[in-house]
C-alpha cells in the first residue's frame, strides 16, 4: 500500500464527478487515507485493513478489481440511489443556468440490482459488503448538440450531491432475503415480484436473477416462458 499518484486502472480526483468526490468527502473520517494505491489499484478511502470503493455506476467497469482486491482485502462498496433529483439546466459552455426542476422520477433501493447484474455470486464473499446511499442530487444538463436523440441535444455533464437521506447496509444472506416480500404466492414469477414490488418488469428479473445466483432464490420450474422461484433454504445461501 502507498500514497502514489492515482494509478491508470483507477479513478483519479481530477476526472471524477462532483457526485463521487463529495460522497468520498462525506464517508471519510479522520486517519482514513483518500485516493491510496492498493495492488496498482486506486482506491477511493482505505480506513485501516478496510478498502472503501464508491461507485456511482456501471459495476461492470470494477469487477475484475473487486475480484482481484477480494483474495487479499476486505472491500465495502458504496452505491448511491437518487431517490429526489433536480435536473438543471445550463448553456453549452456552463456559464448561465437556464432553468432548474424537480425530476418527477424516484430511485429506490432495488435499484442496485441492475448493476449487480455483473457479480451477483461476488456477493457471498465475507470480505465483501456492500451500502446503498439514498440522495438527494442535481444533474447538471447543458445543450451541446452531444446528448441523446431522448434528451434533445442536451447532455448530462456532471451529478452534484445535495444531501445524504438514509445508508442501508446488505449484508448477505439475510438483507437480500429480506428484499423478498411477504405474502408473495408461492411459487412466483419475477412478473409477481414486479407487481408486489412496483417494481419495472426489467428490474424484477434482475433482482430475481441477482438473488438466484447468490442462493438467495431457486428455480423449481417454469411457467410457460417465465421462471418459477422459492426462496432457498438456510443451507443454500448461508
């Protein structure tokens, strides 16, 4: 372990977002060490033997570093969840705000199931835990001509924290488990987890299949097209 400049295969403070910095300033605490080279990887707080990785997206960017990380450290990471977001809107060189409102959309906790799409079984690993932050945050759009034929032209440049509401840990089995609604006929399908839940039908077969690959579920059949799951015993996903 050093205190080297940020390595190639890490992300260093100058090119992140002002949504990742700020969240690192709000997890660290006095001693903790910020932007430390571990294994030649860059990690965000390294608090003792405790390698604190935050990461606003695309899990896929960080599995293999979790996976090589995991054989010798223990690795908390942090994931936040806009549950309130305020888009504003800037001119093209980020020099006049043009508008500001309240997106009408809510995130939620089942949300880091489309990103743990990339390692559901890394989950089991005692090293390993992971946290939801539910924020309040801004995303800061400005009409370049570079967005999405969605967005118009207008491109998201840059996610600013306002506000840290609630930290809810996962700790494996049993927070997963819990993820599970009471009450759900049995067997069910992910279509019944998306009505229990309110949940988009994509997002229900992730957190389906998330939980299935940790042991958290089992397949017993199918209905038609759809997959039939019961919640596994204690002596598969303990």
């Amino acid at each position: 372990m050093s205190s080297d400049p940020p390595a190639e295969n890490g992300i260093g403070i100058l090119s992140e977002q002002s949504l990742h910095a700020a969240l690192k300033r709000w997890y660290a605490e006095p001693g903790d060490q910020l932007e430390v080279s571990v294994d030649g990887y860059v990690i965000d707080l390294v608090r003792g033997d405790l390698l604190i990785e935050i990461q606003t997206s695309n899990f896929a960017s960080i599995r293999s570093k979790l996976r090589d990380l995991l054989q010798r450290h223990r690795v908390h990471l942090v994931y936040p969840v806009a549950v309130d977001r305020w888009i504003v809107r800037q001119s093209p060189d980020g020099s006049e705000e043009l508008g500001r409102r309240k997106s009408p959309k809510h995130g939620r906790l089942e949300q880091v199931f489309s990103e743990l799409v990339s390692f559901p079984r890394l989950v089991r690993s005692p090293s390993f835990t992971l946290e939801v932050a539910l924020v309040q945050d801004e995303e800061v759009r400005r009409k370049d001509g570079k967005g999405s034929w969605r967005r118009k032209g207008w491109s998201i440049h840059d996610r600013r924290l306002l506000a840290v509401d609630a930290q809810v840990p996962l700790s494996f089995p049993s927070a997963y488990r819990d993820r599970v609604p009471a009450g759900l006929s049995e067997p069910f399908t992910s279509r019944d987890l998306s009505r229990s839940l309110a949940l988009s039908r994509r997002l229900a077969q992730q957190m389906a299949y998330c939980l299935r690959k940790m042991g958290v579920l089992e397949v017993v059949g199918k209905r038609r097209n759809a997959y039939l799951y019961l919640p596994a015993d204690d002596r598969a996903s303990s």
